[in-house]
C-alpha cells in the first residue's frame, strides 16, 4: 500500500534521540576530515575520498587544506593507499570490492598524530521515482518534488538527503530523516525548491539518498541545527565543535572535527523538461 506523507522528514530533521557531547572551551587550530566511502547501489566497487584540512580558531571559517597527510583504509585484502588530487583538494582511490560485514578502517597521519576510525557498509533501499508535484508555495518561485521510496521493514534506517546543485558550482540542501513512521513502508514524501536557484544554470535536478548510522544522524543533527544545512560539505563544517567518530590514537584529547562514513548511495536526475506546463513560464 502507497502512503504520503508531506512533513515528517522535515520534523525529524530537528529531532534528536542520543545526545553527542559539545565542547566550545577551546580556541586552538585543530584538523578538519572530511572522509567517506560511498558505493553505488548498482556497483560493486567503492570510492573512498578524505578532505584533510586544519582550521583556525573557534568560528574561525577559514580552513586550510593539506596535502600532506598520509591516508589510506584497511581492508582485509590490505591496505588501500589514498592520493592526493590536487585539483580537488582531496585524497582519493578506488576500493575494487566492498561488502556489508567487513570493518573499513581509516587512518591517517598528519604531523606526528595518527587519526583513526572504523564503519561498516551501510545500506540502502534506493530512490523509485522523483517528480514535480503539483502543490503550491507562499513563495512564488517554489516548486514541489515528490520523492518515493520504500523503506525495509527488517532494519532501522537513518538517511541523508542530498538536493541540488543550486546556481554554480557545489551547492546543495540536505535533509535528515529516520523510519520512525515509515518502516516497511512505501512513501513519499514532499520537497520544495527554488527553481530561480536550482536551475539558474542547470537543466536537471539532482536528488541523492545515503546512509547514516544512529550516531551520524545524531552527529549531523546537531551540525545542521547549529549551522544551517546549505553547506556544500556538511559533515566538515568546522564552526561548532563537535566531536564526531573520528579519535587521535597519538592524544586523544586533540580530537579531529568531521566524521568519517561508509554507505551506499542512489540517485535520481529529474530534468526540467520533465516539468509540467507553465512551471518555467
């Protein structure tokens, strides 16, 4: 049986069940990593990628990137080496096979400290369709996006919702939600965007699922609240000192910023034309 629902992800956004620890006593340059390893749901392999940044003092925005760090993920084939793209700014690399029962181990070290986390593969239901609703806005340049999916009844899921791009470059809004009312469950769910923003330069909407474990969930939570969720990269916001699951192994107290992440994604490109008469007009 199909069921709508139209704010619920957008209250659970806000809700948050597993308090994570905040520490705003501290003013002194700490690392930022920003690390993922996302599998499509239609491949095997997997992308690993880690932004090493440091950043300056408490509210301080201006992080600097490092392409000094050594970084790689242990796997139980071995070690995966990542490099450092110095067009992106980022340490990259290819994980030919990847499974939901292995631990994917990441490290790095950077100037003496050695950073390490641990996540399994988290996975997804995947997106069934994305199309322009027919509801209206107070805002005159809003339009509706329905998004369905069918959520699996046999486990909790957490997930992240990736909307964009908007105008240029990677600008994107997120959203939170959890299968507190919608386990085992077909839904679908309400979305409003600009479309003076989101295809001011584009001729497709971008629409991304991921997973997140509880603690990712409580963690972004918390940022987002704080920070607002039109970040181009939410989990490296470094404006709100949260300690996310990523420890120094060599001083545990010098703690990392960002948060590390191991899930499957799917997406969906819903192109202009696919709009219904009058919307662009």
């Amino acid at each position: 049986m199909k069921k709508y629902f139209f704010y619920t992800i957008i209250i659970i956004f806000y809700s948050c069940e597993k308090v994570i620890n905040i520490d705003t006593d501290y003013s002194d340059e700490r690392i930022v990593l920003d690390a993922s390893i996302f599998k499509n749901i239609n491949e095997d392999f997997a992308t690993a990628t880690v932004m090493v940044s440091k950043t300056a003092p408490y509210f301080d925005e201006n992080n600097t990137l490092t392409a000094e760090a050594e970084v790689y993920v242990k796997t139980k084939n071995g070690n995966i080496n990542l490099i450092y793209n110095s067009e992106k700014k980022y340490y990259t690399n290819k994980i030919s096979y990847i499974n939901y029962e292995e631990d994917y181990e990441f490290f790095v070290k950077l100037e003496n400290q050695n950073y390490y986390s641990s996540e399994k593969l988290i996975k997804v239901s995947g997106i069934e369709s994305v199309v322009f609703g027919d509801r209206k806005s107070l805002n005159k340049d809003e339009i509706e996006l329905l998004i369905t999916f069918t959520d699996p009844k046999e486990i909790v899921d957490f997930n992240l919702w990736k909307f964009g791009p908007k105008g240029n470059g990677d600008n994107y809004d997120y959203l939170l939600s959890r299968d507190l009312y919608t386990n085992g469950n077909q839904f679908t769910f309400s979305f409003f965007i600009d479309k003076t923003k989101y295809f001011k330069n584009n001729e497709f909407v971008y629409v991304e699922m991921s997973g997140l474990t509880e603690e990712g969930f409580n963690y972004l939570n918390i940022l987002t609240a704080q920070a607002g969720a039109q970040n181009g990269r939410p989990f490296s916001s470094a404006s709100s000192i949260i300690k996310g699951n990523i420890i120094n192994q060599s001083n545990p107290e010098k703690f990392p910023l960002g948060y590390y992440r191991v899930s499957e994604f799917d997406y969906f490109r819903l192109s202009k034309e696919d709009a219904p008469d009058g919307v662009f007009d």
